[in-house]
C-alpha cells in the first residue's frame, strides 16, 4: 500500500442510480484502500438506506462520502480527472488503459498532485459534458466481443490495479514550484473563455454551442496547464477583450 | 488476448450456493475471454433460472458450465489448481498473489498444460480437504483492515489479470486523425495572439515584453496542440477581439 501521506485517488459516481450500487461501490473500494468517495447528484437523494447493507461493513466510506450538486464542484480541489468509460468516443483525448493511468496516479500522487475517476451513470455511463471535464479516458481492456462490465466491477478493477501498481512507489519528490492547475482554475478559465465569447457571436449557429464548448473544454484541458499559466491566460483573454487603443484599469 | 490455441483457465466454484452469484461469476469471466466454467455439486440443482438474467448475455458461458459431483472430477483433466483464498491457513503450501499465478498460468498454457481456480462456497469458502488438492494457493492482496470480496468479485480480478498479463497491451493511443500541429502552426498562433495583446496594451512595461512573449510562447508550445486545435483557437482569438455587439464578418 502506498504511504499514506501521498493522496489517494477519489472515486467520483456521476448520477448513480441504486443506492444498492453506491454500497457495492464503497466496499470495492475499501478493499484496496479508497476511502474518498463522492457522488454528483445521486437520483434517489443521500443517505440511501438500500446503500449501507451492499456496503457489507464499508460505512465509514459511505459516511464520510461527499455529495456535490454538479461535477464541476465534486472535482473541484483536484489536478488530474480520468473518465472511465469502455467505450470509443468521437473526442480527442488521451486514452489510458486502468493500468497506465493506476502508474501515472501514483506518480502525481508522489508530486502532491490529487486524482479522481469518474464512473457515470449506470444506464447510460459518462456524457460528452462530463468527460470534457477529465484530462483523460481511462479504460479496462475487455473481451472486444463481450464488454459488461457493471458499476462496482469497474470501481473494484481500478481500485484493484491502483493498489496492485503502487506497492513498489518510488520516494516522493519535492513539490514543484508551480503545481498543475486545479478543477476549479480550470472550471474558472472555462466560463471566462465561453463568457468572453458568446457576446461576441462566436458560438454560432446556436445549436452547434455545446459541442463547440466541449471542444474549447476538451482542448484547454488537454494542454495541462499549471495553476500560474490558467492565471497567465485569463490575463490574456482580458486584454484581448479590452477594446483598441483602450487603456489598462486594472492589474 | 492469448492465442485462442493455448488453454485457458477454468474457474470452478465450489458448491455455489445462489444461481445469480453463478450468472455474476460467468459474466466476470467472460468480460476477460474466460469461458471454461465449472461447477461443484451446486446447492440449488443445475441448471438454476436465476443465473441466466445476472449473467447479463454471458448465456454460452452458462450453456456449456460443467456440473461435477466431486471436486476430484471436476479437475480430473488440470495440470495446475489454484485455491483462491484471503485467508491465511494453516496448510503449508505455496502462496502466490492473483498477479504471480496469473504469469505462472500464462506460462504453463504455453506449454500446453491446463490450469484451473478454485472458489469456494460463499458462506465458507474452500475446506481444507478442497485445498489438499490444489498446487497452490492464490491470493489477492487486499486492505489487511477489510478484505471483503464476494465470489464475483474474486472471480472477475483474477480474469482481469490473467487477460492483462497474458498481453503486451498496446500503449495508450489517441485519435490520430488530428495529427499534432507543426511549428509553422505554432508560430502562426504566436504571431497572432502577440499581434493582438500588443495593441491592447498586455506588454507593460514595455521591458517586460520579451520574457512574457517568452512565457505565453512556452505556455503555448508545452500544450501540444494540434493543428485543428490550434485553428480552433485562432478562431477564438479572432472572436475575442471583436467588439462586443458586433457582427460576424467572415468565417
């Protein structure tokens, strides 16, 4: 098990459905270690009396799980999200087998840096709204002519790999100077750009703006940029923004 | 996925005891290509109506399940059994993890030999006269303060990992339509964003141009866009510029 001081990835349901499925989730969990889990919007409401028996005895997980209205706030404190999903998206976005991204958590676990992975709902998985969110899709590699893998068995999986992938961690490096940027920067300079934007007629026709802003969202949050350079960019949108031959007001 | 002409596993429960546990467990295996199921003496009869609708259209798996009386017969025809246990046991036999069986099973298949994983009953597990006739026994290493996986569970990461370390898998990918933009692209973005910061006053003081030049041109560069990304943000540039209100001109 990875030392404690190093965070530990949070298992983030989108929707979930079943009280029943949040319980399964949190034991999977627990079993190797997780204990940060958060729901977005749970549709029968939190607690959940079906959760607690599915649990089998995981209740601090489910005591302690975080409830946020939308995903932008559950993931809000973190650095790096991945969605996982096994399906083949129309998005350009990195994609990770659990293993490869199970190495890379506990590599920027090791820098300070703090994960999450998104499991969407359980009907109908992950929207092109959420995984814009995330800086990469993660996914378990399945029988191509058989992929059923159900919410708990797909938390258990990560979990499992997360656990298995940190026994060997190498010592933690220092924290850099500039961290990656969190969520919530990143949330930040999402609604500035589109805010900046749509008074001035860029999303257009009317009907193509979501996918317009999933393609902004999913290019800005591929670039990884640190918590300074999101600073350093809002600046920028700021001037451009600013009319010409106008002067500064402000810093 | 291994050659289709080595054995696979076998996953043998052990007087299962509930029908939908033999559906959870048949569709665990089949998400990783295992096929070969066996079942002991199993508590309700076989064949059991409730396996088929937890099986989720694993229903080939079911079909062709192998009901034996005896433990004994059921692996008559295996070089290798593995006891799959969280429990230490007073027996003196090997104990390897889920991950050094699966590499041991991937290379006693490419000999040609067969290998099988006992799981036991839900309520007790394997007896100790059940492990007498295993080789070794397997272990998956959970939280020493919660060890809780049910039979699906247990049997859907030990198929995980014999899929995953039967594979080279493939290194992460991405969509390669969009392929990364060329430095002609990136300094035609530089140019850009530069020619519009300038009039707006961004530069100041005007000693201070060079480093922040400098910075936005390593923040852009370090971003690894591609060539549609980066038209998409000559676009956004060029809407950010316009003045609010005003009409789109050209595309």
């Amino acid at each position: 098990m990875p030392h404690s001081e190093t965070p530990k990835p949070a298992i983030i349901l989108v929707e979930p459905q079943l009280g029943e499925n949040i319980g399964y989730a949190a034991r999977a969990m627990l079993n190797f270690g997780l204990t940060d889990l958060r729901l977005v919007a749970p549709r029968d409401g939190w607690p959940n009396p079906a959760a607690g028996p599915a649990a089998s005895g995981a209740d601090d997980v489910l005591d302690g799980a975080g409830v946020f209205e939308t995903l932008e706030e559950a993931i809000a404190d973190l650095n790096h999200v991945y969605a996982s999903t096994v399906r083949n998206r129309d998005i350009y976005k990195p994609v990770l087998t659990v293993t490869e991204a199970s190495e890379a958590m506990h590599a920027s676990a090791a820098r300070g840096e703090r994960t999450g992975i998104l499991f969407g709902r359980e009907r109908s998985g992950l929207s092109n709204d959420d995984i814009a969110l995330a800086n990469a899709i993660l996914t378990v590699p399945v029988n191509p002519g058989f992929g059923s893998l159900n919410l708990a068995q797909a938390v258990i999986l990560v979990a499992f790999e997360w656990s298995r992938t940190g026994v060997d961690l190498p010592a933690a490096s220092t924290l850099e100077d500039d961290p990656i940027a969190t969520k919530a920067d990143l949330v930040g300079l999402f609604e500035h750009i589109e805010g900046a934007l749509a008074p001035r007629g860029y999303f257009r026709p009317p009907a193509r703006k979501r996918a317009m802003v999933q393609a902004l969202r999913n290019l800005l949050q591929g670039a990884g940029f640190t918590g300074q350079q999101v600073r350093t960019l809002r600046g920028v949108i700021k001037s451009l923004t600013r009319p010409l031959g106008g002067n500064r007001k402000d810093g």
